[in-house]
C-alpha cells in the first residue's frame, strides 16, 4: 500500500511488502538507522532512548521490533508503553535520554503506523539529522553490538502521572480555580492513549468527566482525524449531558478540538487561539503559527501588543520560528498547542489547562468564547496524488497564475488575498496535495478550495 519516508521518521500501512509497506524488517532497518545516528552523535559508553507508544492494533509488534533493535545496537531502552506523544517528548529530557522514538501514525487510520524521531531535547529532528538517517537506511549501515555490549530495557508505566504532574505544576495552571467550576466535560479519546491520559488530567483538576471512546484498544470508533464529519457522536452527546464542552484527541494526543456546550466545533484553529489569548493576557510577548495556521491568532496577539510570525507546516518548523522569535505560546492550526513553559512539542494535555483556566476565569459559555473570537472560517481539502502527478509543476503554475496577489512558496504556495487566503502544499505524511483556505464565511471558504481544486485539475489535466 504505501510507506512514506520523511525527515520527521518513517511512516505506512502495516503488510505487504518490504520497501513498500511498514512491514517488520522496514521498521528494524530504520531503527537500526536512527540508532547509528545516535551513537555518531557523541562518543559514550552508554545511550538510552525512551519509547512510547499509542494503542493502534500494530502498536505492540512495532515496539517490540524496535525495542529489540535498539538493545542488539547496544543502546539501552526506557520502555513507557501506551503512552502519548508529548508524553515521550517530555520524558526525554527527564531521562537525560539521547533520544526518544513514539510509534503512532497520528490521525492516520488503524492500518497505519510510524516511527516519530526525537533528539535529546524531547523535539522532533531537523531535516539534517533527518536526511542523514534516511541515508543510513539506504546504505543498511549498521553495525550491532556483542553480546556483552547489548543494551537493557528499564519499564516505566508512571510517566503519564509524571507528565500530568507537570501541567498542574505550570504557573499559569491554578487546580483550585478550575476545581471551584465544577466543569462537566465530554472526552472522546478515539479508543487510544488519550483515553487514559486526558480523564487522569481532568480528574486531578476536579473536572467531572464522561467518557466516549476511552478504552485504549485500537479500535477507532471514527476517523481518528478530529475533524467536523467525524465527531458526529460527542456533538450530540455534550448538550444530551448538558455538559460544559467537549474535549477531542487524536490517537497519540499532540492534537485537540472543543465542542462547545451547544454540539458546535469550537473549531481546531481556535483550540490555539483560545489558549493564546489566556496565556498573552497573563505574560504578554510573542506568537508563531504555521503558513496554513488561522489570521485569528495574529489578530489576537496583535490585541495584546505582542508580534506573530508565521512558519513553515511541520512542527519543527514551527519550534524553529518560536526560539527565533521568543514567542511564548505557539503551535499548529491543526489544535496543536505548543507551550515553552512546559517543553517544546504539540500538547493536549498542556493546552486543555490552559483552556480550562481561560473558561474559569472568563466566565461565561464556551459558546460565549467563540463568539467572541474573530469571526474566520477554514476549508481544508486534499487532492489524492496519482503515480506520474507532477506536483511541484502544478505548485509552480499555481504561483504564476496568482503572481499578482501576495504569494509565499517557503511551504508549498500561498495565496493571500484581501479578505482570505489559501495555502496548497504536498502533504509529508500522506500521498496528497493538502489544500488549506480560510475566508469571512464558510460558505465563501468552501467555494474558494472548490474553485482552487478545479484550477488544479485544469493545471494538472485531470
């Protein structure tokens, strides 16, 4: 089926055939790879990478494939099991680690898989670190340890209490305060790790919460990309409970969506905007977002006499642009909060305190936040690339075709308009063109990506 090799790991479809699919000799070659990488780092007697993992149904054969890899390389293994990806990424640095590696495929759907790389920082490499590991993949230069030098493996299963501790520990996250709301909250965790993390989180800040979807079997009971077509279930179930919103992960928990208490979306872009605005009014600075990120965020941060900056997608990117900048919050408009404070990596569980203590301190209905929000609405579509498609060929007539408007090609080509913008890009993670665009309306968003992916096809001759 398909197996995608990028700087940020390896990612595909479990079966098949090697070089094709995620099968079990392709995730022991790229382990294998990661952990050469590793050891050229720094010369030491002993390396320890931590390990986590979501509860996709291939989870447990990938762990124990690279598991095992790492230890016959001689390289010691922090095993967190079900985990979640800022979990492991806040682990890293705790272990005074080398390295981390999370095995989950994200929002993609069960039957795929992937190896996320991480540095000693807990943060995702960088596209040298990441170029030069696909190289040692190719070459399958490795060398293994004796048997004497193999590595160990130290089980640890505490890590999301660890992880949960450290929320509650932020300056900015007062239990007590959101304690005294009561809050009712509905958590879909797509039958995954967010499952067991997000309900501990609430329970420790006195939230009452039910749960849909919250046994970690792998089973997805939707789509596990949390978008509006696929959270049918929880829409109805927050006003059926009366609850005060509804709080939605992906399987690995690097990325969060609300529903208001009236079964609307709070919407994935204001997940961010949202925990901004709370933090920008406590410490005031700066904001970086992605290219295919919301024009909310700049307005808000704008509001509070801070600067934003916009990157590249991809979340080192956006890391990258954050320590340039010294902003203080950050993140993806996919509902992925990154918060320094804590550590530098997407974090649902990080942002659903900061959203708590904004909602407690505001006061008022999440409904009554949103609302109050600028008001822009995001269409976000793909185009399925077919072999022989020349992608950069359509990118680049796409440009050339809106050359008069105001146009950045640092990520794929966007378009900004007056009153809104749209952002095309190949996808790293999954074999299509991305297309992202936002506008005053929804209406007026949907027939812009409508119209786009028509001037595509035309391009494209398809």
């Amino acid at each position: 089926m398909t197996l995608i090799k990028s700087i940020s790991g390896i990612r595909g479809t479990i079966g098949g055939s090697t070089g094709d699919n995620l099968t079990p000799l392709d995730a022991v070659k790229f382990a294998a790879s990661y952990g050469s990488w590793l050891k050229a780092q720094t010369q030491q007697d002993k390396y320890t990478v931590v390990i986590g993992r979501d509860a996709r149904l291939s989870g447990e054969m990938i762990q124990n494939l690279v598991v095992s890899t790492l230890v016959g390389m001689g390289i010691d293994v922090v095993d967190l099991g079900l985990s979640t990806t800022p979990t492991v990424e806040y682990a890293v640095p705790v272990e005074k680690a080398d390295g981390g590696i999370i095995l989950t495929a994200s929002h993609n759907p069960k039957q795929w898989n992937a190896l996320k790389l991480l540095n000693a920082k807990g943060e995702f490499l960088d596209g040298v670190q990441g170029a030069k590991i696909l190289e040692t993949a190719e070459a399958e230069d490795f060398t293994f340890a004796e048997v004497d030098d193999l590595g160990q493996v130290i089980k640890k299963d505490d890590y999301i209490e660890k992880h949960i501790q450290s929320v509650l520990d932020l300056p900015l996250v007062d239990a007590d305060t959101i304690r005294a709301k009561k809050f009712k909250v509905v958590v879909d965790g797509v039958n995954s790790t967010g499952g067991i993390a997000v309900p501990k989180l609430l329970e420790a800040l006195g939230v009452e919460c039910i749960e849909l979807y919250c046994e970690p079997n792998g089973h997805f009971p939707h789509n596990p990309e949390p978008l509006k077509e696929h959270l049918t279930d929880i829409c109805a179930l927050v006003p059926e409970e009366g609850a005060d919103f509804g709080i939605v992960v992906d399987p690995d928990v690097d990325r969060l969506a609300f529903i208001s208490n009236t079964g609307e979306m709070f919407g994935e872009e204001y997940t961010l905007v949202a925990c901004a605005d709370y933090v920008l009014g406590k410490t005031p600075g700066n904001t970086v977002s992605n290219l295919s990120s919301s024009r909310a965020l700049r307005d808000i941060t704008e509001k509070h006499g801070g600067k934003y900056q916009a990157s590249a997608v991809g979340e080192v990117n956006v890391v990258v642009a954050m320590k340039d900048s010294k902003a203080i919050i950050g993140g993806e408009g996919n509902g992925g909060i990154i918060y320094p404070e804590s550590h530098y990596g997407r974090d649902s569980l990080v942002g659903t305190a900061l959203f708590l203590m904004h909602l407690a301190e505001q006061g008022g209905t999440v409904q009554e936040m949103r609302d109050a929000y600028p008001s822009y609405f995001m269409a976000k579509k793909k185009i399925q690339l077919t072999p022989g498609l020349d992608v950069d060929g359509i990118l680049k007539g796409m440009a050339e075709k809106y050359k008069n408007e105001q146009v950045s090609t640092v990520d794929g080509v966007k378009v900004d308009f007056a009153t809104n913008w749209v952002h095309l890009r190949k996808s790293n993670t999954e074999p299509i063109i991305r297309i992202y665009t936002e506008a005053q309306t929804e209406a007026e968003a949907h027939d812009l990506a409508d119209r786009i992916i028509g001037e595509i096809k035309e391009i494209a001759g398809i």
